[in-house]
C-alpha cells in the first residue's frame, strides 16, 4: 500500500520534537505499510526526510527499532 505522503501539521510535528527533547515515551497507533493497524509504546530518537516524506525513528519497549512514516500515525499520547 504505497501512496503520496501528505504532510503532517507543523504543531504535530513540533510535539515529536519535544518528545524527542523531553525523553518522553509515547503511545502510538499507526498504519502499517499493508493496511494492518499497531499500537506501541515507543521513544522517539529522531526525525528525518527521506524521499519528500518524513519519518520517525523509534524504539519500542522491547528495544525494537521502528522507522514510521508520519501521515500513517493515526494518534500519539505522551505516556
């Protein structure tokens, strides 16, 4: 499920990098890139561009790493 990346708002992006900043751990719910649905507890370590779309660099609990596209992040709650 490849489609053109749409995005994010600037305010949205802002509170990842305050995230990241502050430590903070988060609860995410996204799309993966085949439909299915995740909902992790994650700390953020970094944000980057690649190919025009912006991607999140994360870690799970279990110390997995996650590169996730930003427009497939459904919600992010400060845990």
């Amino acid at each position: 499920m490849t489609t053109k990346y749409t995005p994010v708002p600037c305010s949205i992006y802002g509170k990842y990098e305050s995230a990241i900043f502050k430590g903070h751990r988060l609860r995410l719910c996204w799309v993966g890139a085949q439909g299915q649905h995740h909902i992790e507890t994650v700390t953020i370590s970094d944000l980057r561009v690649k190919h025009r779309a912006e991607y999140m660099i994360c870690q799970n609990i279990h110390g997995q790493r996650r590169i996730l596209r930003l427009d497939r992040v459904r919600s992010a709650r400060i845990i």
